[in-house]
C-alpha cells in the first residue's frame, strides 16, 4: 500500500543512554525519508553521547561505550540531521512522547534551529492503543468474547479478570515470545510464579517505579538525575538525597523500602569499619610476683625543723647582802 502524501514523512527512531528526555543522550538516529512520489532515503548516524552508556541501555539496544568512541559528538551532525529531515512530518512509535522530545533537546543544546511549526506528527503506537484499546472491558471481549454485565462494579470486573486470566493462559499455551534483548521463552504457563516474573519484567522495587532491580538485582534509582545508578552508590556520594526522598511528596511504600536499603547499606557500613580498624583489647596487668615484690625499707626517724624558740639569757648567781642594801631597805620600809 502506498502512502498519500503531499510532502516527505520522515520515519526516525531513536537508541538513547536512557529514556530521561532532559538527561540522556543520543547513541544512534535513523531515518527513512519517504517521498509523495515514492522515493526513500535512509540515513544512519552513530553518535558520541559525551557520557558514559548505562549497562541496562546497551542491553536493550547493543551499542557500547567501545562502539562509539570514536563517533562524531551530535552538535558535530546537528546540521546535516536537521537538513535530511527538511520540512518533512515526522513519524515513529512512541515518538511524541520520546524521539520528538529528546531529538529536540539535542538540537537546543547544539543550538541548530529546528521548526517543529506547521509539521505533521504520526505516533504509531498512539493508533495502535486506541484501536486495540487495553481495557478491563476489551481484554474481556477479545479473550472471553463476552461483555461485562454491571461493569465497574467490583466484584463483576474482579470475576472479568479471573476469567481473562484462565482463557489467556489457554490462549497462549506453549506460544512462545521473544523479549527485548532476543531471548525466547514460553512466558504464559498455568504457574503462578512463572506468570509473576512474566508481568513485573521492569521489576520494580516499591512499585510506584521508583527504584527497580538491575539485571544484577540490584536496586537502581528509576527517575531523576541518578536514573540507573545503584541506590548504595548514590548514598555513599551524597547522603542528602535519602533525606531529600525520605521528606519528599513520595509514596509511604517507597520511603519504606528506601529506609530497608538505607539500613542495610549503614550496617554494611559499619561491619566495613570494623573490619578495617578492629578494636585492640586492653592488655592486662599482671599481679608482681611475691619474690620480686621490692623490700621494705628501715624507717628512718622523722627530722623536725628547728623551731625558731625566743632567747632565753643566761641566769648569774645573787650578789651578797652588804650595809648599803639593808639601809636603802630600812629607808624604804621605815615609819614616818
């Protein structure tokens, strides 16, 4: 089927470090430019995204670190993007929520002026949705062929679901499904821990999709400037961002398993500091045996300081009585 077009559709899709719009960079861009006569032109870039690709993105789309480093950073392709494209609309799946987004952001920070004014914008994933709506109600029809009778009420949506459940697992018994990364599997087994791990594949941690676990099973925050960084990494070098989620407009759910991640972390701290520095025991003192106890040493007599005394003079013997001591006497003792 051809297309009715009336100027170039330029299909693009975008590999990225990540989904963060304002954050990520672009790895590769690729481009089908499809003219109204029937024409396509396909062009490819590989692009240096000036920081390091996150293990958990180069497992979904295959470029490493080692493939791009000698790459052109994208303020370098900027212009010969910009360019191709020309005044073509634009299409992709998922596009206007992401490609369109972040392909923007990189031509801002390149300060290559790109018009997005007076384009046509095609989401396939957008007609997808609403034509295969994913509702309780549609689920219901295309897996039981039958409609909900008081729908919206608890108890006939919980029935609808059990019977989607079963007819799904009757549906797709033994189909087999192949993931994102290439690996095949029979996902949808009457097992209810096999359909567990089928229906958390992003494998979030408090799911709100805060923090999810790694392919290592490692917690990584999922939001925010620390995207895809261990949540333990991102508590060593700055501390402040528990507090900062801990006080923040968060789920109570997901403040409680960061206090279980920050608590097992802080113990983990604190055996770490033990080990490097262990506690030295106290030596004992040990009792002086009774052969080598030092002798007792002879008292000496205690020494008192002179004592500064008042002179005494020396007493001399009585003079003899003569006659002029008893007539000074007699004067004195006489009668008048």
């Amino acid at each position: 089927m051809k297309l009715n077009l009336k100027r170039p559709l330029a299909f693009f899709d975008l590999e990225a470090t990540g989904v963060n719009v304002g954050a990520d960079r672009i790895v590769e861009i690729s481009i089908i430019k499809l003219h109204p006569d029937g024409l396509e032109e396909v062009k490819t870039w590989r692009v240096h995204p000036e920081m390091s690709i996150p293990l958990e993105a180069s497992l979904i789309h295959g470029i490493y670190d080692e493939d791009i480093k000698d790459e052109p950073v994208f303020k370098n392709i900027a212009q010969s993007v910009a360019e191709f494209l020309g005044d073509s609309d634009l299409a992709g799946f998922n596009s206007n929520k992401f490609d369109i987004p972040m392909l923007m952001e990189e031509f801002l920070r390149a300060g290559v002026v790109f018009d997005l004014d007076k384009r046509h914008f095609v989401d396939v994933q957008n007609i997808f949705h609403q034509m295969e709506q994913r509702t309780l109600k549609a689920a219901y029809q295309f897996y039981c062929d039958k409609q909900i009778v008081n729908a919206h009420s608890a108890e006939a949506d919980t029935r609808a679901t059990m019977e989607v459940l079963l007819a799904q697992i009757a549906r797709y018994e033994n189909q087999e499904w192949e993931d994102k990364k290439g690996n095949r599997s029979i996902p949808v087994v009457n097992d209810v821990e096999g359909l567990h791990k089928f229906t958390n594949i992003n494998r979030p941690v408090d799911f709100a999709g805060r923090m999810a676990y790694n392919e290592q099973g490692e917690e990584v925050f999922n939001f925010g400037k620390h995207k895809g960084k261990r949540v333990e990494d991102v508590l060593s070098v700055e501390p402040s961002y528990y507090s900062w989620m801990m006080q923040g407009d968060f789920p109570l759910y997901t403040k409680r398993k960061l206090e279980e991640i920050h608590s097992r972390w802080n113990a983990k701290k604190q055996a770490e500091r033990q080990v490097a520095k262990p506690i030295q025991p106290k030596p004992v003192e040990q009792p002086v045996a009774k052969a080598d106890a030092p002798k007792a040493q002879p008292h000496k007599p205690y020494n008192k300081p002179y004592e500064n005394k008042p002179f005494k003079k020396k007493e001399e013997p009585a003079a003899p009585v003569n006659e002029d001591m008893l007539k000074l006497l007699a004067d004195k003792f006489k009668k008048g």
